[in-house]
C-alpha cells in the first residue's frame, strides 16, 4: 500500500464552528478517503462534517522563512484583541 | 415454534456476522480497515444485543444475551449461511457484508414503517443508518476490487462464485419469520428482493461483475444445519464465557 496518497482530514466538530485538522489517513481515491476518516477520527461523535485534502496539495510556509514570517508581529501587541476592552453588551466573544 | 425465534434468527445473522468481521480486526491491510472492520463489526453486534435481549424476554424463560449467545450450540443457532462464511480475503469479506447490508436495509426501512414491536422498531431506526453505511463501504470496495487489478478482479469473481449461492435464503421466512410476520413483528423477507437487486446491480455493474444463476441456492441455517466453520467460529467465541461463567469486564 506504499503508494496510496495521504489525505489530511478536517472534522467540524459542531454547526457554527470551523473545520479543524485532526490528522491524515491513506485512501486511494476521494471517496474512499470520506470513508476513511469517518472511520478513523469521528467514532465518538467527533464531526458533523468531514474535508479531506490531497497532502500533496496543501502549500506550506518554508520552516527556513520562520524567522523573517513569524517573528515581526512579536513586537506588536497592539493587535491582540485583549488590548480593547470590550463592551459587555458583547457578550461572550 | 414461537414468534422470539425470529428475533433469534436476526439477532444470529448480526452476532456472527459481527464476529466474523471483527476477525480481521489487528489483521486488516491499512490502519483505516483495521478501524473501520471493527466499526461495522460493533454496529452489528449492538443490534444483536438489543434482539437477544429482546427475545429472551419474549420467550419468558429468564434467559439472558449473554445465555443465548454463548450457550447455545451450533446446532442451536439459526444465522443465515452466508454470514458464517470464512473472511478468505477482502473481496469475500466486502462482498458478503455487501449482500447482507443490501439486505438488511430495506428490511429494517420496512420495519420502522410496519412493525408494531417498539424495541424492534427502535432496532430498526438505528440499524437502518449502519446499513447503509455498510452498502456504500463495502459497495466501494467491491467496485474498485472488481474494476481494479487483474489479480483483484479475479479474487472478485471468485467471491461472487463462492458467495452468490448462499444470497437466496436471505428471502426466505424460516416458520417462526411467517409467525412474526403475520403478527406484524417483522416484514415478509421475500419483499425486499426488488431493493436487494437494484443495489446488487448498480454496484455489480460498476465494478465489472455479473451475478450468476444460481440453480441450486444453498440453504439450512435457519433450520440449524451449519457449515463446519460455524462451530470453530462459536468454540472461539463462547470459550471465554463457557471457561468463566457469567464473566464480566
């Protein structure tokens, strides 16, 4: 089964909420990778909806780009939305 | 005869075929299989349970699941043919868990529509889901087997040889199914053939397959009359409770 494709699996675990990576699973085909990850990750009630994506299609940022990426927006705390106070007619956010 | 035999009969097809699938669990080729074999294995043993249950109240004589399921011997039990049949490999494993499904589908469709029973209804309202679950896994298996390599079209061909001859008992009402029946306990199994032969033949035309004549269609499991595999299935499976009565973990 070497060369199955590897699939990455995003599960939503309710309505309202986003689908959530939560691992991969090897399938040979769109279909049979559905099954797959219904089987694999959503035997406790996990989902209400399942992706899966081709591994070999997924673009990733360059590990070696990690530093020039990621580490500007530490100086920049101003975005975090803890530094607003928010109404309490908001609610829950 | 009386009417709980027919839970019986369900509530075997549903335990041996469960354990039968549960056989490859550890075994199956990918890790996925090896999770989704037990999946379907539990789905048909949590039906089991509940039509064991349920019999042995209606029978009245204070036996228990676990009494009918680990103390009865093969002659005893009243599971359809086709679901004892060896795993061999996966074109027999997907293709026999195909033609139950394909079965039990309808059946339990029409259950929830006619029954007067509310446990078997309630049976029925969850089983119908697994079901078709099990139609659309083990469907898509049979058409990539079937339309796939030389080496695993032919092991599809000869499962459907193998396997095809035990389909039409899965149609017939043993005594105690016509007793259930004409009570409006459970649907008249003959019924379901049409369901049973369209989703045969989608899956079958997909996957390159041609379901054979079957002249002499083989029967018996109703009436107790097993293949030899059904007793090593049941020595393995009861071992444990006949060596520790009552054994709880």
């Amino acid at each position: 089964m070497t060369t199955t494709p590897l699939w990455e699996v995003f599960i939503r675990p309710r309505n309202g909420l986003s689908h959530k990576h939560v691992g991969s699973i090897h399938a040979a085909d769109e279909v049979m990778a559905v099954q797959a990850a219904r089987d694999v990750y959503t035997r406790r009630g996990e989902g209400t909806s399942i992706w899966v994506v081709r591994s070999a299609d997924i673009v990733a940022s360059d590990p070696d780009q990690a530093g020039e990426n990621f580490e500007p927006t530490a100086d920049k705390i101003y975005r975090h939305p803890t530094f607003y106070e928010i109404p309490e007619d908001v609610g829950h956010m | 005869m009386s009417i709980h035999e027919a839970l019986l009969e369900l509530a075997d097809d549903h335990l041996v075929l469960g354990h039968r699938i549960g056989e490859w669990c550890g075994h199956a080729p990918m890790l996925e299989e090896d999770l989704a074999m037990p999946n379907m294995a539990l789905d048909l043993i949590g039906s089991a349970r509940t039509l064991y249950d349920h019999a042995g109240k209606l029978e009245g004589k204070g036996q228990s699941e676990d009494d009918l399921a680990y103390l009865r011997g093969e002659r005893e039990y009243r599971n359809c043919l086709l679901v004892e049949r060896p795993n061999e490999d996966f074109a027999h494993t997907m293709l026999r868990s195909l033609y139950f499904a394909a079965f039990m589908r309808p059946f339990w469709l029409k259950t929830l529509e006619t029954s007067g029973d509310e446990t078997v209804r309630g049976v029925a309202g969850k089983a119908e889901k697994e079901m078709a679950y099990h139609i659309r896994h083990a469907g898509e298996w049979v058409i990539r087997l079937g339309d796939g390599t030389e080496e695993s079209a032919a092991r599809m061909r000869d499962a459907v040889a193998a396997l095809h001859i035990y389909t039409d008992e899965l149609f017939e009402s043993s005594p105690a199914a016509h007793e259930a029946e004409a009570a409006g306990m459970l649907p008249v199994r003959a019924e379901m053939r049409d369901a049973w032969d369209e989703v045969i033949g989608q899956v079958f035309a997909e996957a390159m397959l041609e379901a054979p004549d079957v002249p002499y269609p083989q029967t018996g499991g109703r009436k107790g009359l097993h293949g030899e595999g059904l007793g090593h299935l049941l020595a393995e499976m009861q071992s444990l409770h006949r060596a520790h009565p009552g054994a709880t973990w």
